[in-house]
C-alpha cells in the first residue's frame, strides 16, 4: 500500500471513530475506510462512553473554541436529518457558583449568537419548569443560567444510525478486540493486530479508542520495543458512575418537559459538574455522581497505568454500594427528600479518556509515522459527534488551524489538573468498602 492508495483503519466505533469514518467515506467514497470495534455497532450493550441513553448537547462552554465547536455540531443536531431525529431541544438550567454563566453569555455574544440565553437570580429561577428544581442545592450558587437553544440526545441511538449510514456508504465495519498496533521495519504503523491473530493493515492508523487508548498504546509499546508510543501523562482513564430512576405515571408527568441540569462548581469545592437529563420515552430519570475515579491497574508486568477492569464489558453494569451511595448523594443535590423512595433501575460505570485541561488529542503520533490519535473525550466529547470528524481528516491531511493543531496536539504543555474539576479526583479502590471486589 502507498500513500497515493490511501487506506484508513479506525479502532474504536464511538464517536471520534465514527465521525471520522463518516467524514472519511463522504470525502473519499472509493477509499478503504474499516471500523474495528470489540462490539457490535448494534449489540444490546457496549462499553463505549458514546452508547448510552441520552447525553448533554449544549453549547454553554467558557471555552471559546469548544462554545463555537459545540454550536456548530448543535446546528447539525437541529438541521441535518441524519441526526435531528435524536436531539431534544429541552433547554439546560445551570447553577452557577463562578462567573461562568456570564463568560458562557459573552462567548455566545461575541460569536454573533442571538440564542435565547440568560442568567437569572435563584430566586427566580427555581420557579421556572414547574418548581421542579426548587429542592436542589443552592449553597453558594450566585445565579442561574438558562439556556433554552440546549438540550440532549438520545446517544446510542444516534450513534447506532450514524454508524448503519458509514456502513451503506462504503465503510467496513469489524468486530473484534485489537490486541497491539503493527508496525514496519521502520517503525511506521501499518495496522493493528487482533486478539484472533487476525491483522488489519491500512496506510492510516487512527486510534479513537476511548478510555482503552492508553492501555493499547502500553501493549503496542510493548510488542513493538518502541516506548515512545507510551501515552504517559497525557491520557488518564477515569470513570464515573450514572444512575436511572424508574418515574411511576405521576412523576413522569411532572418531570416529562425539564430542562437538563447542571449543578456547577469550582475547584474549591471539589466536585464536577453534576448533571440530571429528563426522562427517557419509557420514564427514567438519568443523573450522574460526583467521583471521577482512576483505576491504577497492572496492565503488563511492572506496567501499572489507569484502565478499565480488563473484562469484555469493563465491568460496567458491576456498581459497588459506595459508588450507588455517590449517585444518591448527586440526586439529593436535585430533587431533595422527596425523591428518596424513587426505584432505581440501572447503575453504570462509564469510562471515558481524559487530559488534564479537557482538551482532545487530535494529532498524529510523534512515535511513528502512519500513527494518529482521536480520543480524549474528557467527558464532554459526545456533543461534538457531527463534527469531530470534519476535524480528524482535517488533521489527517495536515489542515488544521493552528490553534486546533496546538490545542488538540499530541506533545504540548499541560497545565496540571488544579483548575479542572472534571479531572478525576479518586482512585477507584479507596471508595471502595474493603469488602467490595470489582
Ligand atoms: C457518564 C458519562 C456521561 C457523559 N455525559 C456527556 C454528555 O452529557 N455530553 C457530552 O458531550 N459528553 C458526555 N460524556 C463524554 C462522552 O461520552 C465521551 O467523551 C465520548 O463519548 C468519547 O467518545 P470516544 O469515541 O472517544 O470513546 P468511546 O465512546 O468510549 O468509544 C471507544 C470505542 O473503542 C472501542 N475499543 C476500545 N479498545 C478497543 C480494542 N482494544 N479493540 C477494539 N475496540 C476497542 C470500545 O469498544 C468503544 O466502542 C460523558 C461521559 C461519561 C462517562
């Protein structure tokens, strides 16, 4: 194969992998454009962070390149048939303990977005829906920002759609676990080998693995002898815990028109931003907790990194009692006492990759040529599905802007995670009683 034969292999079917193979195939329909996945795109569960049932779309960023990154995937969100079925404009409700829903209102102001945006005082504001939100936690919250263009999208659903689209397209789609990344004589990636021994081999090698990139970089490093490939201190694997409550006929009723919540705060107090989206179609209420936990794991002998639990579902449906307690704590920040008896019905671990100030690693690797990266969702990656693949290929031919080049790349300055307080903030085993066993 040559660079003037071009070929693409994805590992990974979750958004930065799909969106890419979308933009792949539409650019180039003759090319050789393969997804591999250890699940199926359609299985019943899968371990990616982008399969669920609903995820925040919103573009109330303080962040100017992910504020106008995330109206523009909102747009297509509202505009583009392939995806609109699956955004619910509900509008977003965020407490605000910083200056942030005025940043968030500027940013909106000087990109020229007239969107029905405001920040209003508490009191007002736990009126608004029907007083649903006047249980929640107001300590410290200095107003309140509502942003009715937001909202959320039914994210696996999506994600199942987009995919089935590349496939009718021209996109390949593999299931099986890849084992180590192949490379040449001269260290050039040329594809990436199965668990089954199977090798898939392309001129293009984009890893979009989600929280496992840094444990595949560990075996591939390792396989190879090139240490290099190592992610290092740039991608940690976290996850964090989410919790569904089953809403009888009455509750349904009073939650079925909410906007999506967000209790934000600051480095200070220690916490994430904790959110709760509106009901699905069949009445279950889904917020998420306050840990953001890594798991330090031996993945190679004297090779200790964070990493999902090393079994084909990640142990994601396995909730241990203090992360459940995690997600009841997060409820009573909502909706009070009142929703004590509510019935629980699903506890996940979600795991996803992250860097120390959110940013996305989009670039190619400095280790080997043949070699790029597209992951580093940091827990805010989903929204960006219509995009992030315009931006990969962008990447891939060497056409991002600078500031994207800079802000996304693999080698660069980090600051470290004291003002990000959604950088994971526990080590998975300390939460955990003695007797819990993941
Ligand atoms: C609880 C939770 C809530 C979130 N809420 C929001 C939200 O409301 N809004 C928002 O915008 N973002 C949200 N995010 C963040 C968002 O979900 C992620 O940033 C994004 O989905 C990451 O996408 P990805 O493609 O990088 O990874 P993933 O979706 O995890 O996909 C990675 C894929 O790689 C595959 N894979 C990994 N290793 C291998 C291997 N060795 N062989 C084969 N396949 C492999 C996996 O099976 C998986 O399908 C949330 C994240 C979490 C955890």
């Amino acid at each position: 194969m040559t660079s003037d034969n071009p070929s693409y292999l994805i590992i990974g079917g979750g958004v930065f992998g799909v969106s890419t193979a979308y933009y792949l195939i539409q650019k180039y329909p003759n090319a050789s454009v393969t997804l591999v996945d250890r699940d199926a795109y359609d299985a019943e569960s899968r371990v990616a962070a982008s399969w669920d049932w609903n995820k925040v779309v919103r573009a109330d960023y303080d962040d100017k390149v992910y504020c106008r990154l995330a109206l523009e995937a909102q747009d297509i969100f509202k505009s583009d048939p392939l995806w609109q079925p699956y955004f619910h404009q509900t509008g977003v409700y965020w407490t605000c303990r910083s200056s942030y829903a005025q940043n968030v209102i500027n940013n909106h102001k000087e990109l020229g977005r007239d969107d029905d945006i405001i920040a209003l005082p508490v009191s007002e504001a736990r009126m608004l829906y029907g007083g649903i939100f006047d249980n929640a936690d107001y300590t410290g919250v200095k107003e309140v920002l509502i942003n009715r263009a937001s909202g959320w999208a039914a994210a696996g659903d999506a994600l199942r759609a987009v995919t089935k689209r590349c496939l009718e397209l021209g996109v390949k789609y593999v299931t099986a676990d890849v084992a180590a990344l192949q490379f040449n004589g001269r260290g050039s990636c040329t594809g990436a080998k199965m668990k089954s021994g199977r090798v898939l081999s392309a001129t293009h090698t984009v890893v979009a693995a989600g929280a496992f990139t840094p444990t595949l970089l560990e075996m591939s490093a390792a396989t190879s002898g090139n240490p290099g490939l190592r992610a290092g201190e740039r991608i940690l694997a976290a996850g964090i815990t989410t919790g569904m409550a089953q809403l009888n006929e009455e509750q349904h009723q009073k939650y079925r028109d909410m906007p999506v919540g967000f209790q934000g705060y600051t480095p200070d107090e220690g916490k994430p931003f904790i959110g709760t989206l509106p009901p699905t179609k069949d009445g279950e209420l889904k917020w998420w907790g306050s840990k953001i936990f890594t798991n330090t794991r031996e993945v190679l002998p004297g090779r200790h990194i964070s990493s999902p639990p090393p079994t084909f579902d990640y142990n994601q449906w396995k909730v241990p009692g203090p992360l459940k307690q995690d997600i009841v704590e997060s409820r009573n920040l909502w909706y009070g006492p009142a929703s004590a008896d509510w019935e629980m019905t699903k506890h996940r671990i979600c795991w996803d990759a992250f860097t120390t100030t959110s940013d996305f690693i989009i670039s190619p690797h400095s280790a080997s040529k043949g070699l790029y990266l597209a992951t580093c969702g940091s827990f805010h990656g989903y929204k960006f599905f219509p995009v992030l693949g315009k931006y990969v290929v962008q990447m891939l031919e060497g056409e991002l802007s600078p500031d994207l080049e800079e802000k996304w790349a693999w080698d660069r300055q980090r600051p470290d995670s004291s003002e990000n307080v959604e950088y994971p903030n526990a080590e998975m085993k300390h939460l955990l009683q003695p007797t819990s066993k993941l």
